[in-house]
C-alpha cells in the first residue's frame, strides 16, 4: 500500500506540473499572438480560430511545418540544379530532399552522394601536395568525373545483380587489412579526404564488386616472364627452357626482374589493356596471342627483352574494360540530372 500511495502522489503532483506548464504555454501564446494581432490582421483572424476550437492549433502547426519543408525543398531544387551549389548546406538538403544526380534506367543516383562524393574529391585536391608543373583540374572537370563515375558504379551494381555478384563481408574485411590498421586507415582519410571509415567502406566495396565484374565478363590471363637486357640472353634463356629446364628456375638465374625472378617470373592476372599500359602492347599482344603453357620468341619493350609464359586463361572476351563499357553503357537509359 505504501508503494501504491507513492506512485499515486508522484502521478498527482506530475499531471499538477503538466498542468501548470500548459497554463503557462496558454499564457505565452495569448501574449504573443495578442501582440502580433494588433499589427497583422489575418493573425487576429487566427488567434480567434484557435479559440473557438484549439484542436486547429495542431492542424495551423501541421501545416505550417510542410510548408516550411515545401519551402526549403523549393530551395534545395534551385541550389543543386540552376546554381549548382556545393555547399555544405546544400548537402544537407539533398538527404533530406529525394533530389536526384542522374537516372540508370530505373534506379537513382541520389543528389546527396554526388556532393558527398564532389566534396571528397575537392578536399583531396586541397590537401595532397600539388605538381606545380600541372594544371589542377577545373570545377567542371571534377564534377563531371564525379557524376560520371557514379553512373558508372551503378550499371557496374546492375550488371553484378543480374549476373549474381556481390561483395562478401569477408572480402571487404580482407581489403580493408590489406591497406592497414583500422585506426591508422581512419586517420589518413579523414585528413586526406575529410571522410569517415563508413564512406571509406562504401567506396571499397564498389572497386570490389567492379572488379569481380571485371573478371567475369572479361578475358583474364597469368602471365610469368624473364626479363633480359640483350637479344643474345633472350636466346640463352629461350635454349635453357627448349632444353626441358623449369620456367621457375631459368627465371631465377637469368630474369633482372628482381621483383618477380624469386617467385618465377609470375606477373599476375591481367585483362586486355592492362599490360599495353604497364609494360608495352607487343607484350600484351603475345600475353593474349599464345596458348597456354606455350613460351613465347623474345618481345623487346621499354625495359629490356621479354619471354613470356601464360600460365592460365579465363573468359573468351578481349575487349578492353573501356571497350566493354561503352558497349554495355549504350544498352541503358542514362538521364542526367546535375550538369557539369
């Protein structure tokens, strides 16, 4: 019982306090309106409303408050479209506002990530250290590189979902360690590009997925070589292996490729366009041209002579990845809304 009269007691004295506080909020409010009453004749007409039924001060609220969003959505639109503001507070708008970047098809590039992603990008170009001898690109230029990658993210999230692609925790994880401790990842984006670890995930998530896209759609081959200064050495290496000796091994004695020669010359996987860029196009050629097991005639490039190996092959599509791309981008409806 001594319980029940205490709960009693608190109840009382808190609907007292209720009561009290609404009496004062009564009083602020005859106040202010009566004030303003006296100046503005609509607010009288108003005032008298709300007191021939108070239920309308709830509704006048309501309406209120949609009119303010509806103004400040009118706002948005203007800010992110005509004036092409980057304003934080314009940001701001665009998660609260469902104001598109661009259209794929059916699905939404949301405004708000074009300028999350636009303000990373600006930031880095602050803070790295800058070539003098380079000329910084343009505002034009970075928003254009900013919309059009992110059109290109979501036809790359399309294609996966058709083809039932997806990124695992587990892989995430994995590339996160790949580039350090959490704590030490944290810091150097934020002071780089002013983003946090959650944007930071985002991000690698759609490399991920982009490039398990890749290897999918696209011809993928595991090159090894020896690399050598002369022809006469190409030759003594190309003779040791018609001799029968392991690729591995004539790599280790002969190949001043001081990266690779200890693990065998092995390069990696490769797809069309990559090694063009990274060593020359005659070994690129060759790297797609042989069969596999088959040891390649010497290929002179930039860094000396080449003999080359592919030790596997997937996929039957030698088309570059820009090459695929564009043949896949003109099967979608792309509508861009933000303008360069």
């Amino acid at each position: 019982m001594g319980q029940l009269s205490t709960v009693t007691n608190f109840l009382s004295r808190l609907k007292a306090a209720f009561r009290t506080v609404w009496t004062v909020l009564q009083q602020i409010y005859v106040f202010v309106w009566g004030q303003l009453q006296l100046r503005l004749p609509f607010v009288r007409a108003l005032v008298a409303r709300h007191v021939r039924n108070p239920a309308t001060v709830f509704i006048d609220i309501a309406i209120f408050i949609l009119a303010l969003y509806g103004l400040f959505g009118v706002i948005g639109y203007i800010l992110v479209y005509p004036k092409k503001s980057e304003t934080r507070f314009t940001e701001t708008l665009t998660i609260l506002y469902p104001l598109p970047a661009a259209k794929v098809n059916n699905s939404l590039v949301w405004g708000h990530k074009f300028l999350e992603r636009l303000r990373f990008l600006n930031t880095f170009n602050e803070r790295s250290p800058q070539d003098a001898t380079a000329k910084p690109p343009t505002d034009k230029e970075l928003r254009e590189r900013v919309l059009e990658g992110l059109v290109q993210d979501q036809i790359i999230f399309l294609e996966a979902k058709k083809r039932g692609i997806r990124v695992t925790e587990e892989e995430l994880e994995a590339a996160l360690k790949s580039q350090g401790e959490i704590g030490e990842i944290t810091k150097k984006i934020n002071e780089l590009y002013g983003m946090g670890i959650a944007d930071f995930k985002a991000i690698v998530a759609e490399q991920i997925l982009k490039e398990k896209v890749k290897n999918t759609v696209l011809t993928r081959v595991r090159v090894r070589h020896i690399l050598v200064s002369s022809p006469q050495a190409a030759t003594a290496a190309k003779n040791a292996l018609g001799g029968g000796r392991d690729f591995t091994d004539v790599a280790k004695e002969f190949s001043q490729d001081a990266k690779t020669k200890d693990g065998g010359g092995d390069l990696g996987y490769w797809r069309k366009g990559e090694l063009s860029l990274q060593i020359s196009p005659g070994f690129e050629e060759t790297a797609f041209t042989i069969e596999v097991n088959q040891v390649s005639d010497a290929i002179q490039s930039p860094f000396g002579f080449h003999i080359v190996q592919v030790t596997e092959r997937s996929g039957d599509n030698l088309q570059t990845y820009e090459e695929w791309y564009q043949q896949i981008l003109s099967t979608y409806h792309v509508r861009r809304y933000v303008h360069p």
